[in-house]
C-alpha cells in the first residue's frame, strides 16, 4: 500500500445554474494576460453540446487520454519515439479555431469618433492580431444554453438520439463546469518531452513548470479535457493550478470561492498509488467501481499507517476523515468522475444531475403518480447520457444515484410537509436516516468551513526566503513581448 | 583581411558566445527558453515548411559535424565513387528540401496577418540567414562538385587547427566568394543561437526516453 493525499473537488451538477461566475473570477486572478486571452482554466459548458474547445470529447479528433493494449496502458495518441519524430509539427494539437479567436471590443470609438450622422459603436477586435473583427463567429459559450443546437448540441458525443435537441416535448439540458482534474494518471505530464509537468507529491496537484516547458505542445493534445493551454505571446504550456498559493493556505479555489449556487466541495482524498494502474486497466462500465475502490478509508488504521510513511501529517488525515470530498465520492458513492474512460483517472467527481424534474411524457398527472418525482425511466435527461458522461456508460450505476437523490427528495419533503416518511424509500436507494440528513446537509445549508476542508501547507515555516514573491503564476522575469 | 575576419574572428567570437552567453541565459532567465511554436495560430502551411526544413537541415548537419569528428571513416567511405554518388545525391536532395521548407516558412511569416503579432525582429533575422545558408549550401552542393570528399580535406583540417588554437586560414583562402559567404553565415548563425528561440535544439530527451511516465515533486523528498 503506497497512500497519498491528493486535493479534490466534486461539483453537484443539480445546483450548477450556469451562471459563470466562476469562470469569471478564474479569469480575473489567473488568465487575464497576453497569449492567455482564449483560455478558461475553468469552464462552464451546457450538455448536451460540443463543448469549450468544440468537440473536446472526440477523442478520434484530439487523440487524448490513454488506451490499454496488450495489458498495458498506452497514450493514444504518440509513443516516446514518434513523439520526438513529430516535434516539429504536432499532428492532434487543438487550434485557435478550435477554441474561439479572444476579441475585445474598442470602447474608445464611443468618445473619439469624429461627428456624423451614425451614433458611434464600440467595433470588436481581435485580441490576437489586434485587427477588427467583422463578424465574431465563435466565443467560449457560443452554444450556451442549447442555443444553435442544431449546429452543436446535436454534434454532442455522449447523445445518443440527437433528435432530443430538436423535440421541444423531449429536450433537456444542464451545465457542467470543467477545471483541470489534476488526475492520478495524468496523459499530459506522460506526453512532456521536456519533462515540465509534473504532479505534486503533497497535495497531487498537477503544474507545468514554466522555466522548464520549451513549448513542444503535445501536452495540449494528450490531456483528454482539453485543459492544458498554449499561450501564444510566451510560447509555453499553461494550466490550471488548483489555486495552489490559495490551498496551500488553507482557503478554497477561487472557483469554487465565487459560486453563488455553491456547488463545490473542495477536500482530502487518500488513494493507494500502487494500484492506478491496475485500476485502470478494467472494461469501460467497471471504472467507477475501480475509482472507488483506490480511494481509501482514512479512518483504517493500516491506511493511515501507512499515509504517515509517505508525509502525510495528522492535519491532512484529520482533514480527510472530516472530507466532504470523501463522504460524496465514497461514502454515500454519489459523485462520479467525469468520462473515466479516458483512463486518466480524474480527481474531479460530479454528483450527476437529476433536473429537470418533468417526466419525459410531460404530462402533470403522471408525475403525480409518482408523488411529485416522477419515475426515473421518465427523466428527461436519459440516463444513457449521463452514462456516457459520467461512469463509461454503465447506466446502473447512474440509476442507483439518481434514486438516491430522488429518495432524499421525497424524505425531506415529507419532513417538511409534517407527513409520515415510508421508511422503504429510503432503504430501497441504500440511505438510512442519519446518512440521508448529512447528505441533504452537504446538498443544501452546508456553510463554507463545511463545503471546504482544506489543509495548509505550512508553507512559511518551510522555505520563506526561497518561496518569496514567487507565490501565484510567477511571470516575474522578463518575457518574450510587450510588458 | 576579409579571410582573417571570416575564419579567425567570426569562428572565435561565435564560440565564444555559445560557451558564455548560453549557459548565462539558462541559470537566468529560462521563461524565455522554447522553441515558440506558431502552429496554434496557423498550421496548414507551418505543416509544409516546419518538416521539410528539420528533416531536410538536421541530417545534412549531422554529415557536417560527421566529418569533423570522424574524418578517418567519412573518408574510407567516400573513397568508393558509388557511395559519393550515393551520399552526394542524397545531400543535396536534402539541401533541396530544406530549401523549401525555409522559404515556405518565409513567406508563411509575410503572408498570415495572425502572425504579426509573434513575429519579431529576431525571426526575420533568422529566417533570412537560414534561408542564405541553405541557399548557399545547395549552390556550392551543386556547383562545386564532390563536397562531401573535399569538405574532409581542407574544412575539417581547418576545424582542427582552430580547435587546437592554430588557426590556419590557408585551407580556406582560395575558395569562391559564396562558399566563404555560407561559412560566415554559418558562424553568424552559431553567434546568435544564445540570443534567440535557436536555443531550442540544445535539447536531450534522455529523461523523457528514461523516465517513468508520471513525473512526482516531491518537497521533502
């Protein structure tokens, strides 16, 4: 047993409105520079639809992730040797087009526009070539909220009858906000010629290191979320840094910080290193369960033996065993990593979302017979696509969550309206009472300290003299373009 | 003078500058240290001149730099005329290649607005001299028949004697005016390597061939 600690969040797509703040506050402390304009560390997309870069899950297009062959896993894009033979010009890296050209709009044509008969307009312009854009064609969100899902939604790979988006009576929709995952298999830092990315032994953040990457690019083609950028101006990789100058002292990711419908629950899981690989080498629908199972136990004595061996210090196994990360993915098992297929093993889970609460027939009185929820075979998201989405399209075990999350539903509400509770229902989802009220505590009123259990780093009683003025993106040396 | 200049200073002061400056720039400041890829903004012609320029330029340096270190087995080799033939043909194919990849990367640089804003002083001035030294690498492969034998018996001579400080210029003097021009290009070339984006070829995969492929820091350890 090798245990480590690694920092993960789980997103409970149920409460995600899609109102972006998060990608806006990411934006503003991280992304908000030259060569940087197009990326969104975080991201919030609508599903069904291609996503932000278009088509990230099309592995056939971008070639990401790994694959297993011959009992082995392999990258499934390039090996070592033609990886150096295709340095020069890497065949799978996304384009500018794939993501969107960053434009900007030129506020000083409203004041300096000489007299005439027009009111003057703020014109866009690109922010690459700084020339003016006619026609903006692309953005990050274009197809946000099923708009132009003709064009896009029905391009979504996870959908198996496109025609959902063209059926006002059947179409559904929810959001999934993306960061980096920071996997415990990571594609990219296996793809680095350069040897630049690396994962943190401590926390299991995964960071280029920017004095080392010489922009070989096949990072932002092997990740298979498409979550490594390419900054144009410095001519090096970048990524999502989990907010590590935040974490390490003990506050949340700004993310996670700005969302208002508090989907986010940041904290500790311990994982047995040794056997990922193994883990990862089972069919497609067994995965979650291989998840599951390399997550461990932080009140096990032998874990925590363990875990000590490695540096983990009481203050992480004390964090860990309080992890809402842990109760969620593990405990209660209603959070789920996103596309496990891809075999790199994300440690990013997402409680599957059971919205809208309409039956797929659409009539009132059918739900009715079902006490308010309807069935779940009557949801109007198909649970084929949450599969494909979230557990490599093992649709039981989205069924068995989605029934959990009904079962509470239905509990609280009879709570609320001073009825009796049938205690079947409960037990038929696999929760009891107890469990259910610490699982509608994490889903409603759970205030920050409890949404977010975070432990330090210690980082100032460490390395002070070494780590001054270098906490954050750490651009303070000269770079290549304009200041 | 214009031979002193061009085989006793050009060669001293551009080795100088590798040996110094470079090592300066890695313990610096390396976030200005890669290759500054332009594929993410433009790929279809990048894609018709990056390959033809490195498959066609770095085996005709690698011969180059063959011939300095071993000139004792380069010149067994190329005593049989079939493998002049051979090793000659293939050489200018190459030249030819690179040719084509440099001036395609050239006019890619002029021709796509996107461009302009990664574009910098440091490229022209690259792109221009590769383009005159490959120029003039196909012209004396052409023009000055049987290279590869010759080249091992007045250049890689002269390499030595400035290798051991004795810089003898005599094997250089009498060639043309455009062979001179592709050794002073070629020196000119070494000189800048630290200053610009030319400092990617100083790169040995030995960790990425060698290492596991999931990379931990560890601050303790």
């Amino acid at each position: 047993m090798n245990v480590r600690a690694q920092l993960v969040m789980v997103f409970n797509l149920d409460k995600c409105i899609g109102c972006h703040a998060c990608s806006i506050s990411c934006k503003n402390i991280w992304t908000d520079r030259k060569g940087a304009e197009y990326m969104w560390w975080n991201n919030v997309e609508t599903k069904p639809g291609v996503g932000y870069p278009k088509k990230w899950e099309n592995q056939d297009k971008f070639k990401g992730g790994w694959v297993r062959e011959n009992g082995k896993l392999k990258l499934r894009a390039l090996g070592k040797g033609p990886t150096l033979l295709n340095m020069f010009f890497q065949p799978d890296m996304p384009k500018l087009d794939d993501y969107y050209e960053p434009f900007d709009f030129d506020y000083s044509n409203l004041y300096k526009a000489p007299p005439g008969s027009d009111q003057p307009v703020a014109e866009a312009f690109s922010q690459v070539s700084g020339e003016r854009m006619e026609e903006i064609t692309n953005g990050p969100n274009w197809d946000d909220d099923l708009s132009g899902s003709q064009v896009y939604a029905v391009n979504d790979v996870n959908l198996k009858d496109s025609s959902l988006v063209s059926d006002y009576g059947r179409m559904f929709m929810h959001y999934l906000p993306r960061i980096c995952n920071h996997c415990l298999n990571p594609a990219c830092v296996a793809s680095c010629p350069s040897r630049a990315l690396y994962k943190r032994g401590e926390d299991g953040v995964v960071l280029v290191d920017q004095d080392v990457c010489k922009g070989w690019r096949f990072c932002t083609s092997a990740c298979p979320y498409k979550k490594v950028y390419f900054n144009w101006q410095s001519g090096k990789a970048e990524k999502c840094i989990f907010c590590f100058p935040r974490t390490e002292s003990g506050q949340c990711n700004a993310c996670a910080h700005s969302c208002v419908g508090r989907i986010r629950h940041v904290g500790v899981l311990l994982y047995d290193a040794d056997r990922v690989e193994e883990a990862l080498l089972k069919p497609d629908d067994q995965l979650v369960a291989a998840h599951r199972d390399v997550i461990l136990d932080p009140r096990d004595p032998q874990v925590r033996e363990s875990a000590r061996k490695n540096g983990v210090t009481d203050q992480w196994l004390e964090a860990a065993e309080k992890s809402p990360v842990y109760a969620l993915v593990k405990e209660f098992a209603v959070a789920l990593p996103l596309h496990p297929e891809f075999r790199t093993m994300p440690m990013a889970y997402y409680i599957p979302s059971l919205s809208p609460v309409i039956s797929s027939g659409g009539d009132l009185h059918e739900l009715a017979d079902h006490g308010t929820f309807p069935l779940l075979e009557k949801m109007r998201a198909p649970i084929s696509f949450l599969a494909s989405l979230l557990s490599g399209g093992n649709e039981e075990i989205v069924a068995a969550i989605l029934r959990k999350q009904i079962a509470l539903r239905l509990f609280k509400r009879a709570g609320n309206l001073g009825q009796p509770i049938e205690e079947s229902i409960l037990k038929n989802a696999g929760l009891d009472e107890a469990g259910a009220n610490k699982l509608y505590r994490l889903f409603t009123i759970a205030p920050y300290r409890e949404r977010f259990i975070i432990p330090t780093q210690q980082r100032e009683e460490q390395d002070p003299q070494q780590r001054k003025g270098t906490s954050g993106f750490g651009i303070l040396k000269k770079t290549r373009g304009p200041k | 003078m214009l031979n002193s200049f061009i085989f006793v200073v050009m060669p001293y002061a551009a080795l100088a500058l590798l040996i110094f400056v470079t090592p300066y720039r890695f313990y610096s400041n390396r976030l200005t240290w890669s290759a500054y890829s332009t594929q993410f903004l433009e790929r279809n012609v990048l894609f018709w001149g990056i390959n033809p320029w490195h498959y066609g330029i770095l085996p005709v340096l690698a011969a180059h730099f063959l011939g300095v270190i071993a000139p004792g087995p380069m010149k067994a080799l190329l005593g049989n005329q079939n493998n002049l033939i051979i090793f000659e043909s293939i050489g200018l194919a190459l030249g030819l290649f690179a040719v084509f990849g440099c001036l395609a990367l050239l006019l890619r640089r002029v021709n796509t607005p996107l461009l302009k804003q990664v574009t910098y002083a440091s490229d022209w001035v690259l792109l221009y001299l590769l383009a005159a030294q490959s120029l003039t690498g196909v012209y004396v492969a052409t023009f000055m028949r049987w290279g590869s034998q010759w080249y091992l018996h007045s250049v890689v001579p002269y390499f030595w004697s400035l290798a051991t400080f004795n810089p003898q210029i005599e094997y250089m003097a009498d060639f043309p005016l455009v062979f001179k021009l592709h050794a002073a290009c070629a020196f000119l070339i070494v000189a800048l390597l630290p200053f610009t984006k030319l400092v990617h070829m100083l790169y040995v995969p030995a960790r990425f061939l060698m290492d596991p492929p999931i990379l931990y820091r560890w601050r303790s350890k």
